[in-house]
C-alpha cells in the first residue's frame, strides 16, 4: 500500500466534485481499474498519472498529496507576533469584476474585468500566492444582509472548499448557472443554498448533475462611505 507520505487525495476529491471513478477516467483518459488502485492507495501513480489527475481536478499536483494538504489544514491559528518582525507582507492586486469567469486565469479575469465595466478597478488581497483571484463587485443586495451591494468577494480557485462554505459554482445540466451559494456535500447529494438561506435550497444528484466549483469565496471586503462630520 502507498504511504502516507505519496497517497493521493483522490477519494476525497471525487467525493467533493461528486465524481464517479468513470467520469474521471474519461477525463483523465485512465482506466478505471488503475484509478480505483490509485484512489484506494494500493498502486503507486507516476509522474504522468500525477499530471493528468492534477488537470482533471484543476490542482497543482502537490495539492493531490494526503501529507501536503494535512499540513496546511491543522496550521495553529494562535499565534502571538513578535513586536518587531522582519516577515515581509505580500500584497498582491486583484482585478475587480461585475461577474464571475468560468475558468478563472489572470488572462479570463481581465477580460471579464474590461466586459463588465472595470477596467482598471482593483483590491488589495495580502499572502496570497493564487494568481487567478478575482474580485466579484456585489452590484444589488439579493445576498443582504450577508452580502451588501458594494461589497467585493474575493474569490480564490487554489483554495478547496468543504461542507458548508461559500463558494461560486456553477450547476445545472442544460444551461449552467454560475451564483454564489452555501455548498453542502451528503453522500447522495451536493445541497446548495443562497448564503440568506431566503430561497428553498437546491440538491444535486452527485454523477449525474452537471457541479462545478469555480473558486471559494475567501475574504469580504466592504467598502465605507466617508463619515459625515
């Protein structure tokens, strides 16, 4: 059997974009028999395997390892800082948009950006290494109170998302809807509800409804009006 060190997070994944062993071999071009070895841990991947499923799933490889996403998971959250510290904060600009692209890319992002009138409109997202970000500019409040017209939602493809978090998606098998909703994984069904929990939720039938992760949203930004003196 694999160690825990190279296994691969394959199981998880298909259960999380509610994939069957068959869809990803056709995606992959992989049989099924070697996939259900790879998922099961039995059967060590190569390079090219490693490749294929990172394409498949929309991941670097190092984000299919069990180890590596572990890691970066149970990181402590109570730190204390050091009054003085030379870490260096990375400030990276994101490109601010009216709608979201289906395949977010920094080349997708500036175009959705020019298409939806905002060219030129950015924010401030600080230690961030995904370059494929993007901004979603909240232009009504459909989403009040959780989200407010004016409000950018910073939405980031490298981060996974779980049971219970805000994400863009895309569903629906004739003509797909892109929206920003609540996703919640059973083992039968993907659940999606609008982050108001205003409307009735919407349940996926995992392998058969066309689901689709575009990116999670990871930070609120809100933008103040000047206080009047």
């Amino acid at each position: 059997m694999a160690s825990t060190s190279t296994q691969l997070r394959v199981k998880e994944l298909l259960r999380e974009k509610g994939w069957t062993t068959k869809i990803l071999a056709e995606k992959t071009g992989m049989s099924e028999s070697y996939l259900t070895h790879i998922k099961n841990g039995t059967r060590r991947w190569n390079e090219d395997s490693l490749k294929k499923l990172a394409n498949a799933f929309e991941l670097s490889p190092i984000d299919l390892f069990v180890e590596h996403r572990q890691r970066t998971d149970n990181i402590d959250r109570n730190v204390s800082m050091p009054e003085r510290s030379d870490v260096e904060l990375r400030v990276q600009v994101v490109p601010v948009a009216g709608d979201i692209p289906s395949n977010p890319s920094p080349y997708n992002n500036q175009l959705m950006q020019i298409t939806t009138g905002y060219k030129d409109v950015f924010v401030p997202v600080l230690n961030s290494n995904d370059h494929s970000m993007i901004a979603l500019y909240v232009e009504n409040n459909a989403m009040a109170p959780t989200f407010v017209k004016g409000d950018y939602l910073i939405i980031s493809p490298e981060v996974w998302t779980r049971s219970g978090d805000i994400a863009a998606v895309e569903y629906g098998n004739d003509l797909p809807i892109k929206a920003i909703m609540q996703v919640t994984y059973t083992e039968d069904f993907i659940v999606l509800e609008s982050v108001n929990h205003k409307n009735p939720p919407i349940a996926l039938i995992r392998g058969k409804d066309h689901f689709r992760i575009i990116g999670r949203v990871v930070q609120r930004h809100q933008r103040f009006a000047p206080s009047i003196a």
